[in-house]
C-alpha cells in the first residue's frame, strides 16, 4: 500500500488501528479517508496519524460508518486504492445487518470495485482460514493472490490470513 499510494486517494475499510492508513500517508497519499463502525478504533488510527505527522483535516478523514450501509452510497469512480480488510462474522448491536465475510465477500468487492478509478487497486485481504474467493470474482476482475507475500516467512502461522490484489479486467487486445 505504501509504494503505490504515492498522489493517490486511499479508503481505509474496517481500519483498525488504521495501520494502513499511516502506510498510505507515508507512501504520499493526497487523501486517506478512514472508514470504521468503532470510535473507540478510529481514536485509536488518527492517533496513529498524529503520531506519525498527519494531521491535516482535509487530507486525513475518520469516518465512523457502518460499511455495509455506507458503501453502498455515491462513491462512484473515487479513490485510486481501497484497503478491504473486514472481520470474518460480526453480527454486531450497531449494524443492521450480519457480516459473513464467507458469504458476503463477492457482493462487498464489487461495492468497492465501483468505488475505485478505472485503473485502481483493491487489497482484500481477510482471516477466514477455511476462505474460498467466489469464482464470479475472479470472472469480472484480475484476481491476485499475493497472501505469501503479506506474511513474513518467519512468522509462525503461516495461514493466518488470505490477502489479494483485485483490479479491472484490461480490454482485449
């Protein structure tokens, strides 16, 4: 994320402790929005944020949304790179739906897909071990795998997420 966010606009989905969002400022990133249902997280990245030198207001957004009811709004064609990292399963008291990322996962995609430029980058990555990407995925978009490259080779587990680079199909040439 941080090598390619350089004059980019990144979205920062389920940000945690906005880690990436950090990465995507340091990579020079001219907007980082970070997105998370819990303030008690987005506290916690724009500490982060602030920590590191970040913190102009307009370029550095925190937004406590639900994602599954917020993506779905006007974002058409907007940012250069999105980072999709959701929970396996919430069924949380705050949002109106359950997330199931098994099941779920194809629909969520595609809702980022159209919150990306033509030629932008989705990082999906997700800690479902038993985790099959639906093939109508890998049908409409170019599906990388790069999970062995997120995972330091002398980390334990080398299982403990799966991670892809998702993009537009180029036209045929």
């Amino acid at each position: 994320v941080r090598n390619e966010s350089d004059g980019k606009r990144v979205l920062n989905l389920f940000s945690y402790t906005g880690a990436f969002s950090v990465q995507a400022a340091l990579g020079g990133a001219v907007r980082v929005d970070t997105v998370d249902m819990s303030q008690t997280y987005l506290t916690w990245a724009e500490k982060n944020m602030v920590e590191n030198g970040f913190t102009d207001e307009t370029s550095y957004r925190y937004l406590r949304e639900d994602i599954l009811q917020w993506l779905p709004g006007p974002l058409k064609d907007y940012y250069d790179i999105i980072v999709f990292d959701p929970p396996t399963f919430s069924n949380s008291k705050k949002m109106k739906e359950i997330l199931d990322i098994q099941r779920d996962h194809a629909y969520l995609i595609n809702l980022c897909m159209k919150a990306l430029k033509s030629d932008g980058v989705l990082f999906f990555s997700n800690n479902f071990r038993n985790f099959k990407m639906d093939e109508s995925v890998s049908n409409h978009f170019n599906v990388k795998n790069i999970t062995k490259q997120t995972i330091p080779e002398d980390f334990r587990n080398q299982q403990i997420h799966h991670c892809f680079r998702i993009t537009r199909n180029l036209p045929a040439s």
